[in-house]
C-alpha cells in the first residue's frame, strides 16, 4: 500500500493535476459510452465544398499542380522497385519491413499478427494495446498513406500517369473505413497524416481527369468528418500526450482550415489550429533547440511538420508568432549537431516508431540531411548540408540568407540532457538530464560513439511498443544503454506503458577542457525505488584527435553489498572494433561478461548485439575505450 502511494504521489509530481484530472475524466466518458454521441457514427452524406470551389479557393500550396513542377528529373532504380511492389500489394512498414498486404487488403487486419478488427465497434471501444490484436501500429502504417509519396516521386520522374491507382487507394479506405468506427480512428494523429497527405495528392492531381467531382465528393466528405473529429478530441494530445501528437494535430487543422475553407467550422480549425501549434512548439521545442521527448525521430517529425506550417503559412500571407521561426532554428541547430558528417545518421537515441511522414527524396531511413536541410531552407539558413530533393518538392531551393556554422568542439544542450563532442572522424554523444517532461528510456549518462561514420558503441533503439513485457523492459530500460546498473534494476520504476516513476534529477552536467582533452561530467540521482540518495556519477574524457576514451563511472550512496554493472552494446562485423580495459576501485582489471544483447535500428525488427558487462561490488570502475580498424572484438 505505501509503495502504491508513493508512486500515485510520484505521478502526480511529474505530470500534474491538470493531466491526471482529464485522463480519469476521459477514462470515464469513454467508457460510459458517453463520447459516442460526439463522435456520431454513420454521418448522412453531404457535399461541403465542390471540386470548383476547392480548385478556386485562392491558396497557394507548395505547388500549383503536377504541370508546373519543374524539379529536375532522374530515374533510381530503388524508387522503382519501391513503386512496383506497392503495385503488387507491398508497402515498407516502418520505413524497413517490406509487407505484402495484398491487392485487396482490407485496412484493418494487423499483418504481423493476422488480428482483424471490428469494423462496426466505434473508435472509442477499441483498445490501443492488445496481446490479441498485436501492435496497432502495423494496422495504422498503410493508413497514413505515406507510401503515396513513392508513387507521385515514380509518376514525375518516370512520367507514368499514376492518378488512377492512387485515387482507387483513397476511395477504398473511405468505404472500408465509416466515419468513427474501426482502428483508424483511434488515433487523432493518424487522422492528421491522413488528410495531410491527401491534400498533397489533390494538389498534384489537380489537374488529372481522374479527379472527377465524384472522387472528389468522397474525399471532401471524409476529409470533413476526419478534421472534425481531431477538433474534437484535440484536448487529449495537448493534455494527456503533450508530444507530437499535438504538434501534428494542431498543424493539420491550421492547414486544413485553409485549403477547405467553405467546409463548416474551417475558420475556427485554422484559427485554433494555429494558436495550437504556435503554442505546443513553444513548449516543445526546448530553448537550446532539443525535444522534450529526448527521441531524434520524434524531433525529425515536429522538424517536418514545422516545414509543412512555415512554408506554407508564408505561401499564404501569414506569419507565425516569432519564437516558432526561433525554436525551428534551434531545432536545425540541435539535429546539425548531432549529426555524423559522413552519412547524415544520429544516435538511435530515445523512442524510434520508423515515423518518416513525407518521404520526398531517396535515401536511407536514419539519413537525417534531407528533411534538416528542407527546414533550414525554410528558414533561408544553410546549415552545411547539400541541397536535396525535399526542398525543390516544397518550392524552397532558393539561396539561403543565413550560414549556420557548426564545427568541430564541444556542444551543450542541457534543457534536453544532451552533451555532444564533434571531431573530424568521431562524434561523441552524452545524455545527462533532468526531466520536467515524461521521460520515454531509462537511458541516463548512455555514451553513444562513433567512428568515420559507423555506430560503434550502439543505442538499441524501441522495436516495438506493444509486445511482451521483458522485451518492452529490455528497449526502454537501463539495460540496453551503454551505462551503468545497480544490481538489476533500471535508473526509474517501470509502470505500465508508456509510464516511469521517480524520474532522475540532474546534479550537475558540463565540459572542461585541457590542452590534450576533452572532459564531460555528470552526476544524477537515480534508483529511487531502492533506496534515496543513490547518485551516478561519469567521467568521460576524450582524447583530441584520437579514436580513445577515459571512461569513469562511480556509484554513491547504494545498499551495502549491491552490485555495479557497467554495460557496453556493440554491433559484429563492423570495419572496426572497441578493445576495452577496465578496473575497479582497488586497480584491480576487470574481465568482462559477454552476452547476447538486441538492437533495433527499425521499428519493428530487432538483431542481435553483443553486450559486454563489467561488474564489481566496489563504488567504481574505470574503463578505457579504443578503436582499431580490426575485424573482431578485441578485450583486453
């Protein structure tokens, strides 16, 4: 009883009564049944706007139409293979696992699982976590119609009139899909994406004789009840989830508000909608440029989505508030940082659900340069990376007015917890922080490394948000960083979902630097479900120049007799290799315990890793890392 007191106090503390007042309320709502009557099933057919109407409304978007592109042209071989399998009833899931569906898929049964949802059930009765069902992500893949951006990409450059396929999609899903009912209305983000990416596909068929006013008719009806619903239910993502969820939401009902203005109720979407966005990139986006879902690819899709607002607010005639240009500087910034020069990746770090919403150029899913250089360019600032074909796509190729120089040396970002060291072939990443906002991985004090642009010391990423319990731990817990334990438990309790208790604090983060090195230092509070006080502390110091670094890691104030495990995650058959030599608190070496760990650079699928583990009852252990260009593990 006083350990369930003390972690329903624990919630409360870090997320507010405001937070938990609404999710009892809304738990209840739902659960009476009272939430079907505002979101009504089975809406009579209406035509809100007309083909004509919608085509004269007066707004610029990215592009007037397929006609007037002029990006230059090119025919890739990948794009066409992509192209072709989405023909035959494939899609890649996640931006990695090619899925076949099938011609005749029906848009509710979970491939990885075979689950079939019931399509009558409204969207309030359907559970976002099931052992049944699977992971309701894999239904909700194909429904954000990403894959669409493959086909238009095919029909520009390969000059194959796709229109007819891609409507025949659309129309599919509004009949297979009644307004309220069914998985793919669970989720008001879906929603968004969805309508999102339909309107870019009117844009570019504007002109097509397959947008017929019938086809068009469908889409505007769905299009409507859709954004009402995110109207709607819009209070759940800016109190309940405060992530990009709202960001998402917020920016769709701005934009949808304004390319179909003659729909009921549009001036009040856009109006809120960009009060909305204005306000949940303020809070956000923190003032050193980092997200407060400490995920590179979440902070990838709110940097897409501001693309998407900026862009297209200023096609318009409009201005957002100032500190929404300021904190998407930032956030260019932030993710230029964290960069590694060689191939455009990040650390895997935090929460990765493969989320790549508006694929316009080719490339690998972790290359973040072409959607960082899309909003830099936004912004007119060029922030050292090559022009890309999701620029030309948004209209905004032109020649920037800001250089945003980002070079070697030392970074802090500390309302994040993120402390990178950049050099010419390794980049060095530390997270060290206090949180204010929902922590999503137990992770404090990870080192994450790399060399001429390979991951040697890994993150291992999320795999899946939704399967067993021990693999859920495994991802999101203290064992798959490359930190430290305390005997087995993780840096915070786990509660259910997306839940931690008793989050770390912060005792102090920040560099030092000699004439030779480069020194981090970190301390925070962790393992308050032991014991109070338990404090981590890490040295790391960097080598100038050189592929070596001085790891320190001490642990203050643990139970008599507990056991210190320092972890270390790498991957086989790299083109180097980490020798490691660590000792204890007396100078005695340690010898290392080797096993099998997992990493997941998709969603979705996972591979197995080595993990390396020095233990010791003593407060300390002091390791050394080095890296050759060898072809097997090398422990010292």
């Amino acid at each position: 009883m006083a350990v369930n007191i003390s972690k329903a106090a624990d919630l409360i503390r870090n997320m507010g009564w405001r937070y938990v007042g609404f999710r009892v309320r809304y738990e209840l709502l739902r659960r009476s049944g009272l939430y079907r009557s505002k979101f009504p099933t089975a809406p009579a057919f209406r035509q809100y706007i007309t083909l004509e109407n919608w085509k004269n409304n007066g707004k610029q978007f990215f592009f007037e139409s397929r006609e007037q592109l002029t990006i230059p042209k090119f025919q890739d071989t990948g794009l066409r293979e992509r192209y072709e399998a989405i023909r035959n009833g494939k899609i890649l899931m996640f931006n990695s696992l090619l899925t076949d569906l099938g011609n005749e898929y029906d848009w509710i049964t979970n491939p990885d699982t075979g689950y079939k949802y019931d399509i009558g059930k409204h969207w309030t009765e359907i559970a976002d976590y099931s052992a049944e069902a699977g992971d309701i992500k894999f239904v909700w893949e194909k429904s954000r119609f990403c894959y669409l951006y493959d086909i238009i990409r095919y029909d520009y450059h390969y000059g194959e009139d796709c229109a007819e396929f891609v409507f025949r999609e659309i129309l599919s899903w509004i009949k297979n899909n009644p307004v309220n009912c069914g998985p793919n209305y669970r989720c008001s983000q879906e929603i968004s994406l969805r309508v999102l990416n339909w309107t870019f596909v009117l844009y570019y068929y504007k002109n097509s004789r397959h947008l017929t006013e019938n086809v068009f008719n469908e889409m505007q009806y769905a299009i409507f009840h859709q954004m009402e619903h995110v109207y709607s239910n819009i209070d759940f993502s800016r109190i309940a989830v405060r992530n990009n969820h709202a960001v998402t939401e917020s920016v769709a009902l701005y934009l949808a508000g304004m390319f179909y203005s003659g729909m009921p109720g549009a001036e009040t979407w856009k109006k809120n909608g960009r009060k909305w966005f204005e306000e949940e990139i303020a809070y956000q986006i923190y003032e050193d440029g980092s997200y407060l879902q400490f995920s590179m690819n979440y902070h990838r899709v709110v940097a897409q989505l501001l693309t998407w607002g900026i862009v297209l607010a200023g096609r318009n005639g409009e201005k957002m508030s100032n500190i929404v240009y300021d904190r998407a500087k930032r956030s260019v910034r932030f993710l230029a940082t964290c960069m590694v020069e060689e191939n455009g990746w990040l650390p895997n770090y935090g929460a990765n659900d493969g989320a790549l919403f508006f694929t316009l150029s080719e490339g690998h899913f972790r290359d973040y340069r072409p959607q960082v250089q899309a909003l830099a360019a936004a912004l007119g600032v060029d922030a050292g990376i090559a022009a890309c074909e999701d620029a030309a796509w948004y209209g905004i190729a032109g020649m920037p007015a800001e250089q945003m120089l980002i070079g070697q040396g030392r970074y802090s970002f500390p309302k994040g917890g993120c402390y990178v060291i950049r050099e010419h072939e390794t980049l060095t990443f530390i997270k060290c922080g206090s949180y204010k906002d929902r922590p999503l991985q137990a992770d404090n004090l990870h080192l994450d490394v790399w060399y001429k642009g390979e991951n040697i010391l890994i993150d291992a990423g999320s795999y899946k948000y939704n399967t067993e319990p021990e693999t859920v731990r495994y991802f999101s817990g203290t064992r798959s960083h490359n930190t430290v334990m305390l005997d087995d438990n993780d840096q915070m309790l786990k509660g259910g979902r997306f839940i931690w208790y008793y989050w770390p604090k912060e005792i102090h983060a920040g560099f030092k630097e000699t004439s030779d090195a480069i020194v981090f230092e970190g301390a925070v509070n962790v393992y308050r479900q032991v014991k109070r006080g338990i404090v981590h502390k890490r040295t790391v110091t960097k080598l100038k120049g050189k592929p070596r670094w001085e790891v320190q890691d001490e642990i203050i104030g643990a139970p008599t007799g507990s056991k210190m495990k320092q972890l270390w995650h790498l991957l086989a058959g790299g083109r180097h290799v980490a020798s490691f030599l660590a000792k204890d608190t007396r100078g005695q070496e340690l010898q290392p315990m080797k096993t099998e760990g997992w990493y997941s650079s998709y969603y979705g699928r996972k591979e197995l890793s080595d993990e390396l583990c020095f233990e010791s009852h003593e407060s300390s252990i002091n390791t050394s890392i080095s890296i050759s260009e060898q072809f097997m593990v090398a422990i010292k």
